[in-house]
C-alpha cells in the first residue's frame, strides 16, 4: 500500500467519528469515546491462542487498572513490586500483573483483563489492610476519569 500517513489524514479530514493528534501519527475516535460492543466470534482466535498457551498460564494480556496506597508510608520507605506482585500470584492465582508504575505513596498496578477470574478481582479490588514486607496496603480499582488520566499521563497515550 503506497498511502502516506497525511493522506490517510487528509482523506478522514472533517471526519466526525475520528481525528488525529497534531503530528498525524496518532489517531482516536473523537472524545476518546469508548469502541462499539463486538458483534463477530473470536472462536477461531480463542482456539487459536489457547492452542499457543502454555498450560501453567491462566490469564493472558489487556489491561485493566488497580490503584495501591501505602498506609504507613515513612520518608525512606521504598515499595518493593516484586513481593506485592508474588502476594498477587500467590493469592490470586488467576490474576496476572501486567504492568506496575508509583510514586512514593500511591501507585498503580495493571491487570490482565483477557479471560479476568472476575470473582477474584473484586476481591483483590476491596482488599484492605494487606501486609506486605511490614507495610499495610489498600487495594482499589480506578475508573472513570481517573483511569482515563492515567492512561494519558503514564501509558502515553494520545
């Protein structure tokens, strides 16, 4: 195909469904509003991946957002992501941590939404009180505008 990126962005121009960031790398539907429910099979996908899977994997990769906060956060205290990623495996054996990012008293932890044990997260979702190397920790799930902020500012996303 012999389109360059300012022609496809000339040919959506006026377009009321979908626009470009300024640099015409970047395209989204307008307002960032949410994609169309799927109306095809992903049988053929589906049958597909779990033929590639590993038997030891239960969760495969998309994202949905779970925010932590520190309760007893000190001055010099630093969280450590791998023992709260194994508290996760460990206890909630059908979840899979895709992705973690924080500051020094609150951060963010992505969770596989792809074929979600949704039991298991809502209870990590109201998790309260967790100890982990001495601390305590919150769990919470981010939505909304928040969640969409964080997509914007952390993920790079346009």
């Amino acid at each position: 195909m012999n389109v360059s990126i300012k022609e496809i962005a000339e040919a959506c121009k006026g377009s009321k469904e979908i626009e470009f960031s300024r640099d015409f790398t970047k395209v989204r539907r307008v307002d960032n509003k949410a994609l169309p429910e799927q109306t095809g099979s992903l049988k053929k996908r589906e049958a597909k991946a779990d033929s590639k899977k590993p038997e030891e994997s239960k969760v495969e990769e998309d994202v949905d957002e779970e925010v932590m906060r520190d309760e007893k956060a000190d001055e010099e205290y630093k969280v450590n992501w791998k023992s709260i990623e194994e508290m996760i495996k460990t206890k909630f054996d059908m979840l899979k941590v895709v992705y973690t990012r924080a500051d020094k008293y609150e951060g963010d932890l992505a969770i596989s939404s792809f074929r979600l044990n949704k039991k298991q997260f809502a209870e990590l979702a109201v998790l309260a009180g967790e100890d982990i190397d001495g601390k305590k920790f919150d769990f919470a799930e981010t939505k909304g505008e928040e969640l969409k902020d964080f997509w914007q500012a952390q993920g790079n996303h346009f």
